[in-house]
C-alpha cells in the first residue's frame, strides 16, 4: 500500500511536530528513540501484507506524545494529545480512530498484565518500540530514565516485582536494575511479530550479558 502525497506530507509535518517537541529531552524518550521506533515500524510495514503505513508511521511517531510516566500517571493523556494533533491536520476520523487505539495499548503494564494490539499496525509499533527497550540501546535508555527519576543503579535489598495490574506497576520505584527482571528481560517473549522475534533474541541476550558483568563488578566479583 502506497503513500499518497498528501499522506506523506501529513506524515512530515507530525515528525517535525515530535522531533521540536522531544529533541533535548533527557529521559530516552527523545526525538531519536521516536525516530528509531518510526524507521524500525516503517520497514517492517512494508514487508507486511495488509499493513496501512499511514496509520503505522503516525501511530510510531505520536506513540511517546504525551506519556502517562510523565503526566501523573493519567494513561489518557497520549491518546488525548495524539488525536488532537491529528484533528488539527485534518486527519480522517478512520486515522484519528486507528492511531489513538494504537496510542492507548501500546504500554506495557507489568509483567501479569496482557497488552494485545487491535490492530496489524499496532502490532508493528508495539515491537518497535520493545526493540529500542532492550540491547545496547535499551541498557543505555535505562539508566537514562533512572537517572532523570532520581533512582539508585542497584539495591540487591530491594527485590523484583512482578506487578499483577497497570496501578501497580505505575507506582513503582525501584532502583534502575529491578526494571531489567520486572520488564525488560519479558519483552523478547511478548513481540508480535516473526521479524522483531529475530531481532529481539540477540538484543535479549546482550541484556542477560549485561546484567551478568554488572552483578559480577557490583560486588567484585571480577577482581583476583
């Protein structure tokens, strides 16, 4: 399915609207994770039978809009912030529809909680967004949230928790590490798609690389 060009420019101006709006952002959720998730869901569009790009590219640039992480907690917020954007552009009410059904289930809510998508182009966004949470990238994005929250690395008095509801997992606050067993190292088993499932089995064994070496350097475990 072809772009039209009234489409691609609806296309270009929302990514200029996103990357103005989250360029300096410090928490890895900045213009460029957006961007990555953008460029990751856009190829993997074209290689999927029955896939609109156009409800794709929207949904992957608008996915981080306005996330409830950063407003109270209020999981309405993205959907609200990406419709009216949409609106305002004159987007059809099918891709307004579409893209804020994207918006609203994307978020993982803890590890007992299901996140299934409505939609083939939510299923794309979905595992490029998961994509950029785990690997190199991921480990780096992180710390970087933990950072900007004010987390400690590590607190090996502080255990895991396998939140059973979206309350419970919205309230969390422990140390950088425990989000590595209480998300990151699930997201291999929960993408969607054949292609991120490849993508995923090295970026998911890095985590288990880099959860080892800094277990091991915590205590010392590498020296004499």
């Amino acid at each position: 399915m072809a772009l039209s060009p009234a489409d691609s420019q609806l296309i270009a101006r929302t990514a200029a609207f996103i990357r103005d709006k989250f360029l300096h952002e410090g928490s890895g959720h900045d213009w460029e994770h957006i961007r990555r998730v953008w460029e990751v869901a856009r190829r993997m569009a074209a290689h999927t039978p029955g896939a609109d790009p156009l409800v794709t590219e929207l949904g992957a640039l608008l996915h981080d809009v306005a996330d409830w992480k950063f407003h109270g907690g209020d999981e309405e917020a993205g959907p609200r912030a990406a419709r009216a954007w949409l609106a305002s552009e004159q987007a059809s009410p099918v891709v307004l529809d579409r893209v804020e059904a994207i918006i609203r289930e994307i978020s993982f809510k803890g590890v007992g909680v299901a996140t299934p998508m409505s939609s083939v182009e939510g299923e794309l966004v979905q595992d490029a967004d998961r994509l950029d949470a785990i690997g190199a990238i991921g480990v780096a994005r992180a710390f970087a949230y933990g950072g900007h929250k004010n987390r400690p690395l590590h607190d090996p008095a502080v255990a895991p928790v396998s939140h059973d509801s979206f309350e419970s997992y919205k309230q969390n606050t422990a140390p950088t590490i425990n989000h590595f067993y209480e998300k990151l190292l699930h997201l291999r088993e929960r993408m969607n798609t054949p292609a991120a499932r490849r993508v995923a089995e090295e970026r998911h064994a890095y985590l288990e690389q880099f959860l080892g070496q800094f277990l091991r350097e915590w205590e010392g475990e590498d020296v004499g």
